[in-house]
C-alpha cells in the first residue's frame, strides 16, 4: 500500500467479476464507452461489457438514491476490463515477498480518482461482494463529512449484496460469514464498537469482528421490527457530524444502551433475516463501443498501474500517453502523483502545472505543489513565504474542488504559519466551517485568521467552540489549538499589565496577573512565563518599595527592601552591584 503521500486506498480482490465473463482467446484492442457516471475501457466484445456496463450503472443508480449522493459529486470513476487474466498480470501488485498477488480484481479509491481493473475470466460471488463495498465507499466519498466506522463498513457491507433480477433489485441479504464469526467469537460491548474510529486493526480476526458486527448492527436498526431504530441509526449520524463519538453515543443512546445491546444479541441469534428488494431504476442503454483515444487509454492504465503501486510501469504508461498526446492531463497527472512520492518538488511542479494547463480538473495537483513546500528544496528552511506560497496553492486546490476536505485541512495547517492572512483566507476558512461543520480543526485555523486580522473577539469565540469538551479535536490538534488560546491570553494579560505599570499602578498590574493566572496556567511554557512575571512584578514592588524608603530616609527599611531584592533568583547583575554596595553603605 502506498504511503500518505497519495492518500489513497488499495483494494485487493483476492477472489474470482460482477458477472461471468468467457475467457478472451487473444490480446484485443482497446475500446471504449462513457456513462453518466463512469468510463469504460474494454479488451470485450460488446456483449459483455455492456452486460457489465449495465449492472453496475443500475447499482450506482439505485444506492446513490438510497444513501442521498449526487452522482455529480462523485471523483472520476474508470473501468478497465482485460481481456484475461494473463493480460491483467502486469497490474497487479506484489506481495511483501515481491512475487506477483494472485489477485483477480483491483479498486483504487483515492479522493479525486478512482479505478477499476478486472480480468475477463475471473468470476465468483466474493469479488461481486467485494466490488460492490467498494463501490458503497466510493458513492460515500461524495460526501467527506464525518462519519462513524461502524456505519461506513455496516452499510457497505449490506449493499455489497446488491443483485438485479429483472425488473427488481435486492441488497441486504444475510451474510452468513458474519454471523458464524460473532456466533463464534460474540460482539464488541456497544459503547466500545460505537466510538472505534477505523475498521483496520493489527490483527486480521480483530478487523474480520469489526466488519461483522457493524454489517449485523447496521442490519438491526435498518431491519428490524422496532421502526424507532432507524431513527437512532439517523440521529446517530446526524448528531456525530459535529461531535465526538462518545458525545454522540450519550445523546442518542442515553441510558437506553443496555437495552439496545441486549435486542441486538437477540437479533443477530434469530434464524432469518428480512432484506430489501425495491424497483430497479430506469438506467439508459450503453453507448456503442468506440475505439479508444491511444493517449486516454495509456493514462487509465497507468493509474492502475499506479493504484497497484507499479510505479515504473505507470511511469511508462504516462510518458506514452504525453508522446501521444501533450496536450492531455493524464500523463502528467500520473507522473506529478509519482514525483510527489519521490519528494521531487521541481518535477511535482513542472507536471502538476502542465495538467492544470491542459485542463485537469484534479484538485490535487494543487495539493502536490502545496505540500512541495512543507519540506525538500521548496522547504521553509529556504523559502520564508513558504507557508504564503502553499495556502495559495490550497486556496486554489478549494476553488477548484470545494468538496475535498484535505484542502480546508492543509489550509488550515498553512494558516498557522502566515502572520499577515487576507481576508480571502478567512472566507475560504469560512466555507469550510460551513461544508464540515464537524472538523473542529477548520474551526482552529478560521480562530487563528480572524485573530491575526484584529477580529479577537470572533476569533476566542471560534477557538471556544473548538475546544468544548466534546470537540473533534484529536490527541495531537487539542493541545496544540489548547497553546495557541493560552498564548492569546498571554498576549492580552501582558498589554494590560504593561498599561498598569505605564501608570506606575503595580496593584492593578498584580490583579490582572490574578484575573488570568488560572486560565493560562496548566502549560509547561505558559506556567514558566507566568513565573517570570511574577517575578518582574516582584521585582517592580520591591524596587518601589526601596525607592519610598530611601525618600522617606529609613534605612532599616531600605535594608530590609535591598535585602529582599538581593534574595530574588536571576536579577540583573548591575543591579545586584548597586544593592549591595548600597546596603553596605549603612543607607
């Protein structure tokens, strides 16, 4: 699996295609179709792709309207089919001990592009499962929103049975597969499933449980005979867009858990199962079949090339298709993606731009040239606007692509960084608070642009907001957006002791370090700083002190005030001088 770095997902089908495709006799050329929704390039005859075409058009069709997507919102989908399992090897990945996966089916789901690769003569009902819960996510991806890991595996697993038959289609059958594993090993406690934030575990039979209970939990409140509990599976997802996942749990489970995790136990040990079979939706034919443009069919398999990480057949696939055809984006895409990974900044550059000339619409692209600033030759260490230079590359990444959560995000982060932020970077802040109201760390780079832009008030309002105690802030965000409120503190805590003491009024200048104390306090660093202001206002009273009694002439209290002074750590080495050749002076 690739790294970070393309933030994507690698989907091996280990198991023998949708529907059964007769082995192909010899190598074909590659043809092509586009639907609505997705793009096809086929090694078969017409029959058979449009045999493929057509089933999973119906399936995007039919859940796109059950779970509420809009099609048009969806990233890039394409669809290679082989011609057999021979001419598929060359794309699929290796296994850890480099030999080649004996894999029948690949799924590349990355957040603006997604590919398929199949074999004509792979066939079986665990790859049509399998293709179909990837589907589900991909529908899913429309929407970046926050959701919870149960309901993400859950619903794509109830979908992945989807199945046409005539006029009707059917999905949420029963997958005795699931069952068998709870049966065997019994289910998570309710609360503990409820808040897991990913379905990937360390070990296989920790992720296999997972994958179970959330199709057998989703499947609950979906089907059975309470009609309430697909409203709680409808408040659950609403209610956690915005807050944490035991937030959530308290609010729409409340003190009715126990009771809902004992009819879940009865549900999943009954003997049948009810499933959903609806009217299949009006789907329009496949076009004809066309010969493939050579440099689009270069560039869809060098992204499968890609997504199986065979970097240097990809790159191969890409400079073809830039030989064939320089003024179309894919190649360069392929090849920006794969610089990015090679951490070259001048190459992710220089292909990233020519993409975007030749009208890419991959949002992205901006991303890779973004990040080609955080480290490496573009670097801040060498370039000092390097944090301005990037949020304009990620404001241009928003406009393009406002749906792409990671853009909002690697602003965000960017923001931290610029100390003189535009008004336009508020907005773009803004419109991410709006389209993901549950991504508290928006919430703390919109707080930092409207602080530094003399809004304060706003700002600590915004910062409030993410930092409540149910936010969905994580371990690394919370303290960092935690110190960043302190140090607002600070700054203002320090301009009203310094009016205090501009007036020469040292109360008052101990009161405001009083009034903020606790609030600052509990930071290692702000603990430190305000030692060191206690110390300074000490060091003021004690000094003012001395000067009453030198103008009054008391020596015993100048002795004592010099005395005092002289037992303060880390003052001044002059200073220290003149108070002890003061008090030996007997004055």
């Amino acid at each position: 699996m690739r790294g970070s770095g393309l933030l994507r997902r690698l989907l091996l089908l280990l198991f023998p295609l949708l529907v059964a495709l007769p082995a192909a006799a010899a190598e074909k050329p590659w043809r092509t179709l586009a639907t609505p929704r997705f793009q096809v390039f086929s090694q078969l005859t017409d029959q058979e792709t449009n045999r493929w075409t057509s089933e999973f058009d119906q399936f995007i069709a039919s859940m796109s309207g059950l779970l509420g997507i809009d099609p048009g919102a969806l990233p890039p989908l394409t669809v290679v089919l082989f011609a057999s399992d021979k001419s598929f090897t060359a794309y699929k990945p290796a296994r850890p001990d480099g030999r080649t996966a004996n894999v029948s089916g690949l799924f590349v789901r990355h957040p603006t592009w997604s590919v398929i690769g199949l074999a004509n003569d792979s066939r079986g009902e665990v790859l049509r499962q399998t293709i179909f819960h990837e589907a589900t996510h991909w529908l899913m991806s429309a929407d970046e929103g926050r959701k919870p890991a149960w309901f993400t595996e859950g619903i794509a697993e109830l979908l992945s049975t989807f199945e046409q038959q005539g006029k009707q289609v059917s999905w949420a059958r029963p997958l005795s597969n699931h069952l068998s594993t709870l049966e065997q090993v019994g289910i998570t406690p309710l609360r503990e499933f409820l808040v897991t934030p990913k379905a990937i575990f360390n070990r296989d039979d920790h992720t296999e449980k997972f994958y179970a209970q959330s199709w057998a939990f989703t499947h609950f409140l979906l089907f059975s005979d309470d009609p309430a509990r697909a409203a709680l599976a409808s408040r659950f997802l609403e209610t956690f867009k915005t807050h944490s996942g035991d937030a959530t749990v308290d609010a729409v489970f409340g003190a009715q858990l126990p009771d809902i995790e004992r009819a879940f136990k009865s549900y999943i040990a009954q003997a049948a199962f009810s499933y959903k079979a609806q009217p299949a939706k009006q789907v329009a034919a496949p076009p004809p079949l066309q010969p493939a443009i050579p440099a689009q069919a270069e560039s869809a398999l060098g992204f499968l090339a890609m997504g199986a990480n065979r970097d240097d057949l990809a790159r191969r696939h890409a400079s073809k298709a830039i030989e064939l055809d320089a003024a179309a984006p894919g190649g360069h895409e392929i090849l920006a993606y794969l610089a990015a990974e090679a951490r070259s900044a001048e190459e992710v550059k220089q292909h990233a731009e020519a993409a975007l000339r030749n009208g890419s619409k991959d949002s992205d692209m901006f991303l890779l040239m973004g990040n080609s600033f955080i480290s490496g030759q573009n670097g801040n260490q060498n370039r000092p606007d390097a944090d301005r230079q990037r949020a304009n590359l990620y404001a241009s990444a928003i406009k393009l692509n406002p749906r792409r959560l990671a853009s909002y995000e690697r602003l965000t982060e960017a923001m931290f960084g610029v100390t003189n932020p535009t008004e336009e970077d508020a907005r773009l802040l803004g419109l991410g608070m709006r389209a993901y109201p549950g991504e508290d760390w928006i919430r703390v780079g919109s707080a930092v642009v409207e602080f530094r832009l003399g809004r304060r008030a706003q700002a600590r309002e915004i910062m409030g907001r993410a930092l409540r105690s149910d936010s969905t802030l994580d371990g690394q965000q919370r303290p960092y957006a935690d110190r960043i409120q302190r140090g607002w503190l600070y700054d203002t805590m320090n301009d009203e002791i310094r009016d205090a003491v501009g007036r020469r009024d040292l109360a008052a200048a101990r009161a405001v370090l009083d009034k903020y104390r606790g609030a600052i306090a509990g930071d290692p660093r702000a603990d430190t700083l305000l030692q060191q202001i206690d110390a300074d206002l000490k060091r003021r009273e004690l000094t003012e002190s001395l000067n009453s009694a030198m103008r009054a002439n008391r020596p015993a209290d100048v002795r004592a005030a010099a005395d005092q002074l002289l037992a303060l750590p880390n003052l001044p080495p002059a200073m220290r001088a003149d108070l002890e050749k003061l008090r030996s002076s007997g004055n």
